[in-house]
C-alpha cells in the first residue's frame, strides 16, 4: 500500500448526524462521551486498523474526533499518562493504573491542530465486529510524522 492509503482526519461537517458514545479505561478512573460524526454504524463511518508501531502494539482501533467533542465526565486529558516518541508531536494518553490505551492528540500546532485519535476499544456498547475498519498501513508511514 502507498502513503496515500493513510487517511487523514478531516472535520466532519458541521451538520453532520452525531452519536454520542460514552467510553472508560478499565479501572474506572477514566470515563469520557465522545460525540462521533457520523455514528459508527453509518456505512460511512470508517474505524481505523493502523499497523505501526504504536497502534499494533496497543490494539488500537481509532477514529478521529475534534477535541472538543471529547468530555470527562471522571478524570480529565491532563491526568493521563503520556507518551510520545520519535517526532514527538502526538501525545498517547493512557490510564496510569489500569494501563487502558485510551486516546492520543497532537501537541504540535502545526500537525493536525483539535484533534483526538479515540481507541473505540474503550468505548461501551459498541460491537466491534460491526465496525468497517480501514486498514492503514501506518508502519509504512514516515514515523517520524507519526
Ligand atoms: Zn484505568
């Protein structure tokens, strides 16, 4: 696959249909909605299957959202663990107790400004076998953008 078969997060439009999905790290620390456009079980909605060396590693499966269309209802994104590698302009935010993978988002102004990469693992009610996962070859991906 080339590069262009990594999509890259767009904004949905403002008048899109929405779903608000609520979602938790394992332990319970952690409980957030994400409000999702379109819902995951439009046939348009796409979930991705990245194959890097984060995604592969942590069992990601993500879908973008804007920052603001993230709430915690219990914690909050500045009591997550991070980590951050190579360019170091994605920010991966996990539970420091049960270790859940729960979301990642730029720090970098310039790389994709307002917007969370969400792990629908975490999310409840969600049929993950339902999904319409699209791979993303991402371990081809520069890894120095990622
Ligand atoms: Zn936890």
């Amino acid at each position: 696959m080339s590069k262009s078969d990594v999509s890259l997060p767009t904004a949905p439009a403002p008048d899109a249909p929405t779903a608000i999905y609520k979602a938790s790290c394992h332990c319970g620390a952690f409980a957030y909605t994400i409000t999702q456009a379109p819902p995951l079980n439009d046939p348009s909605a796409q979930v991705m299957d990245c194959n890097c060396s984060i995604c592969s590693r942590n069992g990601y499966l993500f879908i973008y959202t804007s920052n603001d269309r993230v709430e915690f209802t219990k914690g909050g994104i500045e009591q997550f663990k991070t980590y951050s590698f190579a360019s170091k302009k994605m920010a991966h935010y996990f539970c420091g107790t049960c270790g859940a993978s729960c979301m990642a988002r730029s720090v970098d102004p310039s790389f994709f400004p307002g917007m969370t990469c969400v792990n629908v693992r975490m999310l409840e009610g969600v049929d993950l076998k339902t999904l319409n996962l699209k791979f993303a070859d991402g371990a081809s991906f520069d890894p120095t953008s990622a």
